[in-house]
C-alpha cells in the first residue's frame, strides 16, 4: 500500500518536471514594437496581437495566459506578439489609458475582431474565440430549436451534422469543439449552442455538461425523416471528439470473410474493441439485420462487422456467434451469446473495465497477488477433496454439545471448515482418534496428579512400572511427598500438576509413612522427586515455600536434556533458556567419540553458557536447509556450530579441518568468547513484511469519483460574458466574410500538422490514462 | 470418546481449534486452555444480584398475576413524596421492549416494563389488519449454525433459550400475526421478565437532581396517578398514532386500523385507496377480486423493496395490484400531493375527487363544487368513488412526554419519528432512549432498524452501552493474537446476523493492542458513533482500529433503478470495490475519527476516508470463505495495513525460520515457539512440494548422496513462492518504486 502511493508520488513528481521543461522550450511571446509589429504581418495570416502600455500591474496574469496559447495558435499557423505602445510610436490600437486592455485579431492587416482581455481570461478561451472567429462560416451558432432543424433540414441527403452545447464560450469544452471543427469543418457541418433550453428540447437529460451530437443527416433522403443522432458519451476533449467524429465516419457495418485475427479497422487504432457478428448464408438477412442494429447501438464504443462464416478459411468454434476482439494483437475471444443486450453490456463494461485497468498501470501488484503463498491454506487446499475419517469421531451441535460433553470425558475440537489452520489440524487429530480407540481406556482416567496410596505403589510408580504403556510419552516420573499437614504445599503442587496435565504424569504421596520414603531418597518435606527412567537416577528436589509457577518450572526443566538431539518438536523449549546454541549437525546417528566429548565439557561447566545440542539429519532433514543458510558451501558432516541467536546472530563454525576433542573445543570456544574467532555469517534481522501488496481500492474509488466529477463538466463561466460574446461575434460579421479562402487555406495548410500532434498526445494519452 | 464440533458453530468465541480437556502435547496450535473454551460454552451468567435478588419482589410467574392485578400495592410509595424507585423503566411491552428488559434481567439490573394491554405485543393483536407477517420464517437454511440460521429468521428476539425461535411457533413462510403474539406472551413468560401490564403510562416528565445518573430523573405517571421515578427512560412504544393528511373531505376516508376485512363488504364498488405503502397494497391485495377497481392514490411514486432492498418499501408479496395495473386491468396508480385535493360526496353517498382550490372558490352548494373534469374531461378520477380508504401510516405519540424532555420529531425526511442521536439517545434529555420501531430515524430507508429482525440488534447495543455508562462494564471484546485477525473477520462476516441485518448501521470493530500483536473485536457498535468508541465502550483505540461493515454498492439501488441488469455482480477480487450486493467491507483507520471526520464524511460515505479499505468481493451465497477469491486478498489488505506477514506456517517452517533468521513470522511467534506448532500431516507435506512452497529436504539429502553435488548449486532456494520474506529489505524496496 505504502509502495503504491509512493510510485505515483514519483510519477507526479516527473511530470512537473517535463512541464517546466516543455515550458522554457516553447516559443515565447515576441515583443514588438507597433511599427515593427505591422511590417512582419504577411497577406492571409492570421495574427492576435496584444498592445498594451510597458508592463502595468494586472496584465501579468493575462499575459502569461497568452504565453500559454502562443504554442497551440501557432499550430494553426495564427502568429501571436505582445505589442508594446512606446510613447515615439502612436497606434490607434494603443488606444486611450483605460482601453488599454485589448488584444486584435488580423489577417494579413485586416483587422477581424477585437477582444477586451476579459474575455481572454485563459489560455483555453484566448484558442477558443480567435478559432470561433477565424471559423465563423464553418461552425454555426445557433439558440433556437427552430435554428437546428433548419440546419438539419438543409443538410439532409448532404452531410451530416456535429450538434454540441457547451456551457459557455471560451471553455475548454468550447476549445475542444473549435479545434475539430478546424479540422473537420470542411466535411460536417458544426452546429454550437450555449442554450440549455435547446439541448433539452431535443430530448436530452441530465444537462450538467457539456454534450456533442452528430446527426447523421446525409444517408436521409426522405426530406420528413428526421437526422438519426449519435450522443457522444465521453467528456468533451480535443482528442475524444477526433476519436468519436473518426467513429461517425467510418463505415457502420463491414462485412468480412477473413480471420478475425487478422482484421483491422479505424476503430482498433482508436482504442475500441471490434465486434464480428458470426453470419452464415441460411440466416444471412436476419443476421444482417441483427448487426446492424448492433452497430447503430455500439456507433461511437465499437466496430461492428458481419463475419460471414461460410466463405470463412479459418475454423472457429461452432456454437460461437460473436467473435470479440480487444485490441490489435490479442487474441479474439469467441462467444455464445444469446442475447443481443448482452453484446452491448459485453462491449460497454469492456470499456469501463479498460478504464479502471489503465489506471492501475503504474502500481507494482502483478498476478502474483492473487497467488496463495500460505503454506498452510495451499496445503489444505490441494487436499480438499480427502475424505476424512470423521466417523471416528461424534459431530456436535449446539444443540447436542452440552449433553454430550456432560455426559462423557470428551476432547473437544473446534474448527472451522474454511480455516485451513483448524482443518490441518483436524488431520492430526483423526491419526490421534485412531491411535486413542486402542489405549482411551487406561490413559483417560489418570487425574492429575495421581494419588498414591502406599509405599509400594509410589515404588511402582518411580520405577515406571505403574503406568507402563504411557512411559514412551515420559522419561521422568514427578513425584510429589508431603506430609499429611502440609495442606498448603499440596495445594501449589496439585496445582502445578494440573497446569501440566497433557505434558507430564506428577503423582502425589502424603500418607502418614511418607518418612519412609523421604528417607530413602534423601528428602526434606515437602520434596519433589524425579525418577529419570533412562539413567536410572532419582533425584530429590526441596519444594519448601515453592510457589505454583517455580514448581512448573522445576517439573519443565527436569525435562531438558544436557544435550539432547534436536527437533521439530523439542526446539522451543530449548530456546526458551536463550543461551546460544552449539549444534553438532551430524547425518545419522551421533558418534560416540563426539557425545562423549560435549558431555564431558558439560560436566565440567565449560557450557554453561551455551546450550549444546545436535541434530540427526535423518530425523530432521529440513536440518540440511538451516546448514544451506549458514555455510556457501557445506562442508563434510559431522559439524559444529554455535549459534547467537538472541543477540546479534552470528552463527560460527568450528573449523573443519580439526579433530573434535575437548582441547580443541574449548580452545575454539574461548577465542569465540574473546571475540578472536569470526563469524561464516549473520543471521538475516529483517522484519517480517507483508509478502505482496494489497489491491488499493481506496484509489479505485477516488479515481472513480473522480472521473464521474470531471464529467460534470468544468465551472462554467458567467452568463454576462456569454452574452458579450454573442454580440461580438454579430458586429464581426462582415470583416470575415470577405475572406473565406484564406482561412480554408490555413486550415488545408495545418490540418495534416494538427492531426499527426492529435495522433501523438492520443497515443500519449492512452499510456497515461 | 473424540467428539468434533460441527463446523461454523458458533459456540467458540475463537475461530481457531480450541482443544478443551487436551491431553495431546505439542499438537495443538494455540490451543486455549480449558477455561476459556468452557467460559465460551458456558450460557451467560447472571451478574451480581441477578434473578435471586429480584424474585422476592417479582415472584415466580404464578405472583406476576398478583401483581398485575394490584400494581398499586407492590409500588405503592413509602412516603408520598418518594416515588418507587427504578434504575431503568420501559416503555411498551413490544418485541423492542422485551428484547430490552431480556438484556437488563440477564445482566441483574433493576427495571420494570410498562405495558397498557393486558399481554405483551399488543400491536399484534390488531395489526396487519390481514393477519399476515411480512417478515420471513425460514425455517430451513442447511446449517445448523444458529447466528447464520437468525440472518432469515426475522422474527425471533434474541435469548439464550433455544425454544425461543419462532420457527417453534409457525410453519408459515410469512407467519400470522397471531404467532407473533403467543410468541411474545411466552417471550416474557419464560423468560420471567417484570412487566407491569394494565399500566398505562399517561405522562413523563423530568425532575432534576444532581444525584441521579444523568442529573435528572423520569417522572412517569399511570392511568392512575401513580408516579415512579427512573433513572434511565427507554421508549419502545413503537409507532401506535394512524398519520392523517388533513385536506377537505378527508373525514369521508375510512381508516386502515377500522377499515373492514370482509371482501364482501366490496363487492362491485369502486375504491380509492390513499397511500402506497405496505399497509396500502395489503388493503387491495384483499379486496383486488372482488372490486369494479381499485385506485391507489399516493404523494410519490412507488418503492419497490426489491429495487431499494429496504425491507419497509413494497414488498412482492403484497404488489399484485401493480401486477393487474400494467397488466392493463381496471385497478391502477396515481401520483398527486394528497394536500392539494379534495373529497366531495355527492347526494348518492359517493365520492369524487376534485381539488382543494376549487373548493375555496367562493361559497358553493355542495352538488355545484367545480370538478377537474369540468375543465379537463380526461381527468384520470373522473369516476366517483364508493369508498375512500386511507392507509398512510403512523407515527410516533408524541403526546405523554413534558416539553422539558425536549423529544421532538426527527425533521423533515421522518416526521413520525422522534430524533434521536446514532446511540439512540434522544438528542433532547441524557438517559432517555428510544427502542424498536420507533428508533428508526437513525436509518429509516436504509437498514432494518425499525424491524425486529434489525432492531434485536440495536437494542443490545443500547444496553451494552448502558452497561458501560452506569456500571462499568466495558463493552464485551474478545482478545486474540494478531494471527487470529484474518479468521475472526472471515468467521464474523459469514455468520453474524446484527451486521447482515443492520448493515451500514451496526459494525464490528478491531481495536489494535500496541505494536499491534494482538487485537480487541468487539461487535455490532453503532458505526455513526465511532468517534466516541472511547467513552461508550471503555476501550482504547490509541493504537488503530478496522471497522467491518456491510454493503450495497453505492449506485445499486434505489426506486427507479433496474436492479436486473446484465452483469450486475462481479466475479474477480480486483473487482470487489464495485460489488453491488451486500458484501463485506473494511476500513481501516491509523487514528479513531473525530466527530467532524465522521460528520463531514464524504457523500454515499458511511464512515469518513479510511487509511486503507477492502471490499471483499460480493458473494451470490454469501460465503465468503474462498481460500482465494476471498481470504487471501483479506490477509494482503490486512498485512499492508499492519506492515506485517500474516501467513500460517508449519512447524518444520517455524523451526528453519527459528534457526536461521534473527526474528520470526507472527504465527511461528505467537505459536510454534510457543510450543503450539502446527505439525503437518505427510500428504500435507506433499501437496505443499508440489506446490512449491514448501521443500522436500529428505529428497535434497538423498540427490545429494547420490550425485554428490552441492548443496545450493541446484535448489530451489530462491523460488519465488517459497516462504521467505522479502529477500531485500523492504526501505530498499520502497525506494525502487
């Protein structure tokens, strides 16, 4: 999550960086003096020049504003300069003090419009009303319903007709419409308004934004038929526009009879997916009629084409009826659909989905987010379909569950069938069910501890007689001898008893002869003994004023072995005394020469800061994964190490090429502590971090919201300067007029320049996006 | 004898396998110890006084007859000045009101219902006027867990007793009201609650003082004259005053509460049937075969339940009137704002429609009144009319409550209820609260809180509030290890009931310990109240919280949407956030919210912007249990917002980790080392190499042997899906990107 906020951060980062470039690179605004100015006008060039007195305060904005448009104007060949009205040098476009506010537009040195600065308020009006009026033939203004069907009515059987309402003049929407009405002004008819009246009179809902509209009048030859009508659905822009119009134009259904693979139309260049309609000659005409209305549904979000299978060289799968494809070099996806809404619903959540997938580009996740990489749930799930023994077992209910359990002795398992931890668990628990049917009967009733009642019975006990087929599961017997009054130090030790219950079998003896036995082993009352069972050994502990907590712990270390073998199992409790480890790795069993070794060190206290320990490669193989993380290259077993694993985790590595005997080790040992010896490696310290990323659906959700929000459509301007703009544009009638030509000129002249921009920023785009 | 619980009982509070009496060693991963596994078995037990201290007042069920009939003698007041005492009083013997005195008797507190009917649910007894319930009874759902079985089980309240589920009381599907009324008597039988029937309560008022619990007291007042004092006032009287739209000739509209049943008393006439809600549609449904027709005259348009999944709008099983409507019969709707029209009857006894600004055009005989077809002669009621229904509602009686407790109206968008905050505590008096139907301004159109099925839900959390306030219990929680975070979540949202009914109103909270190795889940919190979890619950929220919702998706639905459309549900998991039916959803916040956070959240918001959120991806049966498509983007959304890895490993995994890597996975932490390792069977470990992520380190020694290579110059060591952690250290990672 971190790291993808992160990366756009970056990302955000190297755009303002290629802007302040872009910037310093564009032409800047010439600055000329008026006389000068007039000397480089040429014959049918546009031009807009701002006079204005030096640099007075508050023209600043305007002007960086038209540095802005300087770059886009000149793309449609209109030069633009800043005059500046020096006192030797009078203008009549220098005006009077107050007027000094005014920009002009020219052609060749006939003066076409001016504009006070006002209306110019940014770079997108200034592009918007120099083209509006450069194209005041081409783009036709309009406020009444009854402009529009005149329009339309004129056109029918002739050419069709780019209908769009923006909310006022001089907004990027505005902008938009101006800059492909310079390009296709010639082909279609451009219609504008700023009615909202109108655009409702046609029938459309929900005005909030700016809307575009082509009407395709030329295919209407019976002059009564209305324009069919193409709402374009996404936000007005230059390059949506370019996009849609290129839809408009291109063919409403190509029939094909070639690999669909191999198809390409307009609309794969623009980003839509293509649709083949699957035809074949018994069904032509229905399917025919079928895709056409298909293609009028999808005019605008896809090609559609007739795919007539018959002539067809390349196989495709029978049942399919729609072949879909994507985008150029993916593979098309064959489907059966049977209803045709599904073909658009298929088309339009495509689209949307392209939306949302363009926006994740920049983040890190790959498809390996949706990899299980928990060992446990992907073990359980490969596993899914063993059937497990339950029968062994009784299922309970919430109903049946406390009847059953106050019925019987019971061991109760909780698990959950989606929890893979429970349900690995579970299969322990069965192998346990199976092997508790044979011996429930004995183990199940021993309490905890076990009430001896006589001398011979605690004699049986410590020898491991009692409890003979349990004492594979113990090598100690705990035994417990109080005096009959010592009523509190039973209670500690009962419950210490208790608390172990399930690890070790403690029993008890407080008759009135304990005496007997306190004096064979050597013990003061109250005593803990522990009979050892494989040394033969019974030891006697003082437990006087032992709290319940240090008698678990004394019962707990009895257990710990001087140098036991290592595993799986046994290795948190050696860990728990947070000594470093010695390890002797050794694969099989352990040589004699070396345990006898460790033993005698051990029993001279030379280890008693270590923990010495070894491990049989055999019983734990995955032993031979701890020595790849400590050596490059393992050398030949047996091994020793010490391991620091507490503090500062360097691991350490009795040299190989010496003999394992007391001398050596202990020599190693202290140069080990003096710091003298050094480390084959240290442990990796690194934090435990989230595998992968998660999705980041908080930035789905804003970025959705967010484009729903410019939808809407920008702030619009106020209802005065619209106003104002109309009137302008009637007094500048005439001035235009006289020279259509010119202005057809510039635009043949810029057209292929404007297009091959459109194409580069659209291909721009579609990375970005 | 081994005995397994069935899977998704909800008896344990823990998702994790608990082994109770275990004598296994080393086998149980995390297993809990007996004592807290008997105490999640174990049903409630009474705190303190509980039920023995106030038998000699209530007596068994045989005095409560006594009682009833002598109220006055047992709360007759020592002294005339003192009042008889009672920490809580409730108002309404409903399902809200017994579900609330259910919770105070469990937990020993000192109440009192007050009742005016003779029995318990009193509405019942009347209403629906057709005797049919709206609210399902399904009685079969194929899982025996009992918190999922009340997600379709709308009428029960909640207790501990199993008999008391009303699938014991009916086998109908949308059950009769008369059910719902023996149910409610056994409710408060059994459960022995201390209702005072025959009491109606005429007037409350406020008395200050500072000893009291919220500096004042409730100064109720009986038919009688007889006062009581309470501490705290809890309202579960429901919605019990029929709404009326005054509008000249109004008085000619039969009401739905008198109107007759008997089809027979319709046969051949034609009927205008004012309003279009529930109780407007069962009006017609009972009579559709028998009229000329029926038409349904209504301010706004229709609501169906289906497109706005608000259970109070029209349900189907009451809408066969807008079946014969397009199906172009004689029956059919109509919008208009009743407060424009009129009624006029004519010398025949019938009715026609007109409007009311005709009326007041000068002085005029009754028979010369302008009708709209006068000037319009297609006007749609044109045809008189033999009965004008009126089904509009009710609203909330206002009228028993003292200025001073300042209980008003909840605004404009829900006049029939009283305003009251997100904790249902009136916004006018401290102490004051209001249950049940009542209550649902707080969520009106939105969740079912003015139904049983959701307000069983939002009454606990009344009391465990009060709880907190009055007697220091915090708000219930279990503790887990973080671990545990994945699990608890996943068992929650695919069992709890209080979420899934009152959804966006009720959520589960996760409040982190420090450095967040272990959590705190409480349930069903008021989700509007999340700012001030601190003070209502008891608890710490210093350290980052989750909050687990559920949720429609925003633009699903509504009363003009098509809820039908093609591919109105999503599959894949990067597609969750756009889920339109009800799906799980997390929040995750660093910080708890302000009360502004939460005030001035975003639109369509139901809590303020999270740090991080998930959606699990909507599920067409509402399991969310898929090891892939559902838990494993849940555990990757919580590990990067707790910075953490939340994989579960084996205990051989742990024993590498514990030997080669200075600090250890929480799982291996929390219980490998802790000698709860979980130990995997063989075919566990083979699936796990197959699969990669786990190696076959026997196998490694065997191929080393005999081909005498090296370890490392051939190993898998670096598969990508083997269980390390990141090989880089993740700042250096960070910095990549």
């Amino acid at each position: 999550m971190m790291s993808s906020c992160l990366s756009v951060c970056r990302v955000g980062i190297s755009f303002v960086m290629m802007n302040i470039f872009y910037k310093s690179a564009v032409d800047s605004l010439p600055e000329l003096s008026p006389q000068k100015y007039f000397s480089t006008l040429q014959p049918a060039k546009a031009s807009l020049a701002y006079f204005c007195q030096a640099d007075s305060p508050g023209t600043s904005v305007f002007l960086e504003e038209l540095n802005e448009a300087v770059k886009p104007l000149q793309d449609y060949g209109i030069s633009v300069a800043k005059v500046n009205c020096v006192k030797e040098e009078t203008s009549r476009y220098c005006g009077k003090e107050k007027d000094l506010m005014k920009a002009y537009l020219f052609r060749g040195n006939i003066l076409l419009r001016e504009f006070p600065t006002d209306t110019l308020f940014d770079a997108n009006a200034i592009v918007a009303h120099v083209l509006f009026a450069l194209l005041f033939n081409e783009v036709k203004y309009i406020t009444t319903l009854e402009d529009l069907q005149n329009v339309e009515n004129a056109l029918k059987g002739k050419a069709n007709v780019v209908f769009s309402y923006v909310r006022a003049i001089g907004t990027p929407e505005h902008r938009a419409v101006m800059e492909a009405a310079f390009v296709y002004g010639n082909t279609h008819q451009f219609v504008l308004t700023t009615e909202i009246a109108l655009l409702e009179s046609i029938g459309t809902e929900d005005i909030e934004y700016a809307h575009l509209y082509f009407f395709h009048c030329k295919a209407v030859l019976d002059l009564t038929q209305q324009c069919r009508r193409t709402l374009m659905e996404r936000p007005l822009t230059t390059l949506n526009i370019h996009r849609f119009i290129k839809t408009m134009e291109a063919p409403l259904l190509t029939e094909v009879a070639e690999d669909p693979q191999q198809v390409s139309t307009v609309h794969l260049q623009l980003g839509l997916p293509l649709v083949f309609i699957v035809s074949q000659q018994a069904t032509y005409e229905a399917d025919r009629g079928t895709a056409e209305w298909v293609a009028w549904r999808l005019l605008g979000k896809a090609g559609v084409l007739l795919l007539l299978r018959d002539s067809l060289e390349v196989d495709i799968p029978q049942h399919a009826n729609v072949v879909f494809k994507r985008e150029e070099g993916v593979p098309v996806e064959f489907l059966v659909l049977h209803d045709i809404d599904l073909i658009i619903s298929r088309v339009e959540n495509n689209m949307h989905i392209e939306e949302v997938r363009e926006d994740e580009d920049n983040d890190v996740e790959g498809p390996d987010i949706d990899i299980q990489d928990d060992e446990v749930a992907e073990t359980i799930y490969r596993d899914r379909k063993r059937q497990l023994p339950l029968e062994l077992t009784v299922e309970l209910t919430e109903e049946t569950f406390n009847a059953t359990v106050m019925a019987s002795d019971s061991i109760v398992l909780f698990y959950a069938g989606w929890q893979a931890v429970s349900m690995a668990f579970l299969q322990s628990y069965i192998d346990v069910a199976i092997k508790l049917k044979v011996i429930y009967s004995s183990s199940n009733r021993i309490s905890c501890p076990v009430n001896i009642t006589s001398v011979q019975e605690a004699e049986e006990y410590l020898s491991g007689e009692l409890y003979k087929d349990l004492i594979s599961y113990s090598s100690v017997s705990v035994l417990g001898l109080f005096s009959p009054t010592m009523t509190s130090a039973k209670k500690d030790f009962t419950e210490a008893g208790n608390y172990l219950k399930g690890c070790v079998i403690t029993g008890i003896y407080s008759e009135e002869d304990v005496l007997i036995l306190s004096n064979k082993y050597a013990a003061t009352l109250p005593a803990l003994l522990l009979a050892r069972h494989k040394e033969g050994k019974t030891e006697s502990i003082p437990l006087a004023n032992t709290h319940v907590q240090d008698i678990v712990q004394i019962i707990t270390n009895a257990f710990l072995e001087t140098f036991p073998e290592i595993t799986v199992e046994n290795l948190p409790i050696y860990l728990r005394l947070q000594k470093p480890l010695l390890i002797l790795f050794s694969d099989g069993s352990i040589i004699p020469r070396y345990k006898k070794t460790i033993l005698t060190l051990v029993k001279e206290k030379h280890l008693d800061s270590l923990t010495p320990c070894w491990l049989n490669l055999k019983n734990t193989p995955v032993g031979r994964g701890i020595l790849q993380a400590y050596f490059d290259a393992v050398p030949p077993l047996p091994l020793l190490v010490v391991v620091n694993l507490h503090s500062g985790g360097q691991v350490f590595a009795f040299p190989s090429d010496q003999d394992v005997t007391e001398q050596n080790l202990l020599l190693w040992l202290k140069k080990l502590e003096a710091g003298l010896e050094s480390h084959i490696t240290i442990l990796p310290a690194q934090e435990w971090k989230p595998p992968f990323p998660a999705y980041d659906f908080l930035s789905m959700m804003e970025a959705a919201a967010s484009r729903r929000s410019t939808r809407e459509g920008p702030e619009c301007v106020k209802e005065t300067d619209v106003q104002e703009s109309h009137e302008e544009q009637h007094e500048d009638k005439p001035a235009i007029r006289d020279e259509p030509t010119e202005t057809l000129r510039i635009k043949h002249w810029n057209r292929s320049n404007w297009f091959k921009e459109a194409e580069k920023s659209f291909r721009h785009d579609n990375k970005e996006l | 004898m081994l005995i397994l619980a069935a899977p998704q009982v909800a008896v344990s509070a823990q998702a994790s396998p608990c082994l109770f009496l275990g004598p296994i060693p080393h086998a149980s991963p995390r297993a809990s110890r007996g004592s807290s596994v008997v105490q999640g078995l174990t049903p409630l037990v009474c705190r303190r006084m509980g039920l023995s201290a106030a038998a000699p007042l209530w007596g068994p069920p045989g005095l409560l007859l006594t009682i009833a009939l002598h109220p006055a003698l047992s709360l007759r007041p020592a002294k005339a000045s003192a009042p008889p005492h009672r920490d809580y009083c409730v108002l309404g013997a409903g399902p809200a009101g017994l579900q609330m005195a259910y919770f105070l008797q469990r937990a020993g507190r000192d109440y009192v219902v007050f009742e005016r009917a003779p029995g318990p649910g009193s509405f019942f007894t009347r209403y629906p006027r057709h005797r049919k319930l709206i609210s399902i009874n399904k009685r079969y759902t194929g899982k025996v867990n009992a918190e999922f079985n009340l997600r379709h089980d709308w009428n029960s309240l909640l207790s501990h007793d199993p008999r008391l589920l009303f699938r014991h009381y009916s086998h109908a599907y949308f059950p009769d009201a008369g059910d719902m009324v023996r149910y409610l008597r056994d409710f408060a039988d059994r459960l022995q609650l201390h209702v005072l029937y025959n009491t109606t309560i005429a007037h409350v008022t406020l008395l200050k003082d500072r000893q009291a619990w919220n500096g004042h007291y409730f100064i109720l007042t009986d038919q009688k004259d007889l006062a009581y004092q309470c501490s705290v006032l809890l309202v579960a009287t429901g919605l019990s005053v029929p709404n009326q739209v005054d509008f000249p000739g109004s008085e000619y509209a039969e009401g739905y509460e008198s109107v007759s049943v008997d089809p027979k008393d319709f046969v051949g006439q034609n009927v205008l049937i004012l309003g279009r809600g529930n109780s407007a549609f069962e009006t017609a449904e009972n009579i559709l075969g028998v009229t000329n027709f029926i038409h349904m005259l209504s301010r706004s348009r229709v609501r169906l339940s289906w497109a706005t999944h608000y259970v109070g709008d029209l349900r189907a099983i009451n809408n066969g009137l807008l079946d014969t409507y397009q199906l172009k019969s004689l029956d059919g709707l109509l919008e208009s704002d009743l407060t424009n029209l009129a009624i006029v009857k004519d010398r025949e006894g019938r009715f026609h429609v007109t409007l009311k600004f005709f009326l007041e055009e000068a002085n005029q005989s009754a028979d010369a009144i302008t009708l709209p077809q006068d000037d319009n002669d297609n006007f749609a009621m044109r045809e008189a009319y033999d009965r004008v229904i009126r089904c509009l509602g009710w609203n909330f009686d206002f009228s028993i409550f003292n200025k001073s407790l300042r209980l008003s109206s909840g605004g404009e968008f829900s006049k029939k209820y009283p305003l009251v905050r997100a904790s249902y505590e009136s916004k006018g008096s401290r102490g004051l609260f209001v249950l049940g139907t009542a209550s649902h301004s707080v969520d009106y159109r939105k969740s079912a809180g003015g139904f049983i099925h959701g307000f069983r839900y939002t009454v606990r959390a009344v009391h465990r509030l009060l709880e907190h306030r009055h007697h220091g219990i915090t708000w219930p929680a279990t503790e887990h290890p973080i671990t545990q975070l994945t699990s608890s979540i996943v068992r929650r949202v695919n069992e709890a009931s209080g979420l899934y009914q009152m959804f966006s109103v009720l959520a589960d909270v996760v409040l982190l310990k420090e450095n967040a190795a272990a959590f705190e889940y409480l349930e069903e919190f008021p989700m509007q109240m999340l700012a001030q979890l601190e003070t209502i619950t008891g608890r710490n929220a210093r350290h980052g919280l989750f909050v687990i919702n559920m949720e429609y998706g925003r633009n699903f639905s509504g009363p003009d949407k098509d809820v039908f459309f093609y591919d109105r549900s999503v599959g894949h998991t990067e597609d969750a956030w756009r889920s339109n039916f009800l799906h799980p959803v997390i929040y995750y916040y660093r910080h708890l919210p302000t009360e502004q956070e939460v005030r001035f959240r975003p639109a369509d918001w139901p809590l303020p912007r999270p740090t991080a959120i998930h959606h699990i991806v909507e599920d067409f049966l509402t399991d969310w249990t898929a090891p892939v498509g559902h838990i494993l983007p849940l555990r990757r959304f919580l590990e990067n917002c707790l910075d953490t890895d939340l994989r579960s490993f084996y205990a051989e995994s742990c024993f590498l980790f514990a030997l080669t890597r200075q600090k250890q996975p929480p799982f291996c932490q929390q219980g490998y080392l802790r000698m709860q390792g979980l130990v995997g069977t063989e075919n566990l470990r083979q699936h796990g190499v197959e699969s990669g992520l786990l190696r076959d380190y026997a196998a490694v020694g065997k191929r080393q042997e005999d081909s005498s290579r090296r370890p490392g110059d051939h190993e898998p060591a670096g598969h990508p899906l083997a269980p390390e952690p990141p090989v880089q250290p993740p700042d250096s990672n960070k910095e990549e990107l």
